[in-house]
C-alpha cells in the first residue's frame, strides 16, 4: 500500500466536528500537534469489523477472545520477529491498565519502582497511586542522542535494595529511543541480579524506522521469568478509544504472579468493539502499516531537515521509533514553559516537556503523523519562534 493514503489533506474543520481530544481540546485556530495521535483514516478491516458488531447489535460483555489472541501472537511473530506463546497472554483494557497490573503485582507498599526520565507522564501516577516510591534512572543525553547507561541502573539497584520494579516505555516515549540488543540483555541482566522485575511499555514498537532494530524486551536473554510486556494496536492503528490491550508474560510462572494478584474482576473486561478492531488490526495491517511507516519516515525526514536548515539553535535527536519529535529548545527565547508559549504565538499545542519529568525543562515533544501540508503548516507556525 502506498504512503500517499496518509497524506490526502487534513481538514481541520471537519476533524473537529468528528469531535476527540485531539482537535477539540484547543481553541479552534490552535492546530494540535501534542497528544499521541495520528490523523489518519482507519483500517478499513477496523471499520468493517465495527460495523459487523452493529449489524449483530452484540455490545455486551465479552472476554479473552481467542481470535484476538492468535491475532497478537501473528503480529508479534510477523512484524517483530518474537514467538508468543498464547497461554501466556493476558487481554485487557489498556496499556496503563496493564502497567498498573503488573507493577502492583511485582511489588508491596513502600517497595521502589525505577521510571527513566524524562518518560510518558502518565508513568509518574503509577507509584503514588499505589503507595509505592518512584525513583529515577534518567537517560543520559550523548553526542549520538539519549541513552540507557546501565551502569547507573547498577548503581541505582545496589543503593537501594527495596527496588522491586524497573518500568520501561520501550520505544521510548518522548525520545523515540530504543535500546539495542546488548544493552536490553545488560539490564535483564542487571535485574536478575537484583531480583527486580520489568515491565516494558511497547505500545510504540511497530513504529521503528529503518535501518533500526527493535526488539522486544521478552527476547532478551533470560527475560522469561523477568520481563512483562504491556502493549496494543492502539498507536499504529489509532484506535485507543476502543481500549483493549495485552499483556504478554514469558512464563507460567509470571502469569500466576499477575492473575493470583490481580482477581479477573478487578483487571476488568475488555470490551467487544476494542477486541474485534484489535484482532482486524493484527490480522490485516501489515500492508497499511507498511504504508504508514514510508509516511512518517518521510514526515520525519522533513522535520530534521527543516529543523536542521531553518531553527540550527534547536537541539534535536531524531528518534529511533515513535511519530514524536523531541525537541530541546534551551537556546531559543521561549522561557521555562515554551509549549504555553507557542500556543499563544505560534497558535500550535506542543506537548510540555517539563510534564515528562526531569531532564524536560525547556523541551516540546511534537507529535508529527499528519500530512505533509499539515506538517508544513504546523513547522511555518513554529520555526519564526525557534529562534535566539
Ligand atoms: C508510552 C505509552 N504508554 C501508554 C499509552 C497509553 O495507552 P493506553 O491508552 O492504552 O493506556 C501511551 C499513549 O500515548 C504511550 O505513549
């Protein structure tokens, strides 16, 4: 399938009246470039297998349905290359639903959960909420971009035994980094011999660029009974308004630990609408996705490039994986709070980097799965202020 069925123009108008955060949260002149959402029109399996549940009127209850585990399990072996093995895949509601579950699962009241800041803000609810203490390992910044030093995690785990937990947005949100083999294999490593868990957010894996491998953490050597992957079609396929996701475990062992905390009831139920979109998705995408991919590769391309040509004081590592820009703007004249600042001046909603934590301060993370018009027009906005 070709790019160019992501690229017909966006109308703004007309995505707003379709109502959603995405373009509805802002004044109507503001064009939004922040929450993690692509503009894209769906799957058309996605919309057929809606429509297949409105022809039956089946809106009740469902379960783990098997068609939606055996479609995770072709995805997973097709597009990243990893062998899932069905038993061990856990169906829920959503990606931070399945993050919540298992930190709460591999940890006690007090005990220490790792976050790698600057990391997806949503993370920074997941300890207080459930009376655990949050403690960081920040990403370094190198002259080749953000990366995992685990000998700081070493460090980090040897100083404070009561670390139970290590979460990971894996591609990283909002750098776009991925971790390569060795260094994923060191912090399994690490963690096994610290006797912590990890719980791995991939819900941005298909969105690699090429020439980049990502792998999922469950593939690293001795992950089996270390590692639990939380993740969706929620991103590639936007479609995170149907809630449904999995949680993809490598043993019986890590299983039990999760379900024997968590009783069915309380990890709620996936509804029937998410679990069919998701299995369309998993079963028929691979082609669309492809098409999706050439399109943020070339979306990406033009923003290095007009970022590199026309705001040089802008400090910007292109990411690895993710359709979002993280961009340092330290040098420009934006103050501490410059995504409040470019809505006022440049009417365009960037994400707030100082959100994501420390290492934020004076960052936007700009979300750039649109059309190349839209990109343009969201970069003319932009760049006059991207200046000294
Ligand atoms: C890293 C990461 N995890 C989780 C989510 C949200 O997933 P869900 O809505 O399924 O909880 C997002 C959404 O942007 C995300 O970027």
């Amino acid at each position: 399938m070709s790019s160019s069925r992501f690229d017909p123009s966006v109308d703004p108008a007309a995505r707003r009246a379709a109502g959603g955060l995405k373009w509805n949260h802002y004044d109507p002149d503001v064009l939004p470039a922040w929450v993690a959402e692509t503009d894209f029109a769906p799957l058309p399996e996605i919309v057929d297998a809606i429509q297949g549940l409105t022809d039956t009127g089946l809106f009740g209850y469902t379960g783990r349905e098997d068609r939606l585990v055996e479609a995770c399990v072709g995805w997973m072996k097709r597009r990243h290359d990893w062998t899932v093995d069905p038993t061990l895949v856990l169906v829920l509601t959503d990606v931070m639903q399945g993050v919540e579950a298992a930190v709460t699962a591999f940890s006690e009241p007090g005990d220490g959960v790792i976050v790698t800041t600057p990391v997806y803000f949503p993370f920074f609810k997941v300890s207080p909420s459930a009376r655990r203490r949050q403690v960081e390992w920040p990403l370094s910044r190198g002259d080749g971009g953000w990366e995992f030093h685990v000998d700081e995690l070493e460090s980090i785990l040897d100083s404070d035994p009561g670390i139970r937990v290590i979460l990971l947005s894996h591609p990283h949100n909002p750098t776009g980094r991925i971790m390569d083999t060795e260094t994923m294999d060191a912090v399994v490593a690490v963690a096994a011999a610290h006797e912590v868990m990890i719980v791995s957010d991939e819900i941005h894996s298909d969105l690699v660029y090429p020439g980049i491998d990502h792998r999922s953490l469950l593939t690293a050597a001795g992950a089996r009974d270390r590692v639990v992957v939380s993740t969706s079609a929620a991103k590639t396929f936007a479609i995170s308004g149907l809630r449904a996701s999995v949680l993809v475990c490598g043993s019986r062992d890590v299983k039990h630990r999760l379900t024997a905390a968590h009783p069915r009831m309380l990890l709620g139920h996936v509804n029937c609408v998410g679990s069919r979109a998701t299995s369309a998705a998993w079963e028929s995408g691979d082609e669309w996705t492809d098409g999706l991919l050439a399109h943020l590769g070339a979306m990406r391309s033009r923003l290095i490039d007009r970022i590199g040509s026309e705001a040089p004081l802008v400090r910007f590592h292109p990411p690895d994986a993710t359709y979002l820009a993280w961009l340092d703007l330290g040098a420009c004249d934006l103050g501490d709070a410059p995504a409040d600042r470019l809505v006022e001046v440049a009417r365009v909603a960037v994400g707030e980097g100082s959100m994501f934590g420390n290492g934020g301060d004076k960052h936007i993370r700009l979300n750039f799965a649109t059309s190349a018009e839209m990109l343009d027009e969201i970069l003319d906005r932009l760049i006059p202020h991207l200046q000294g």
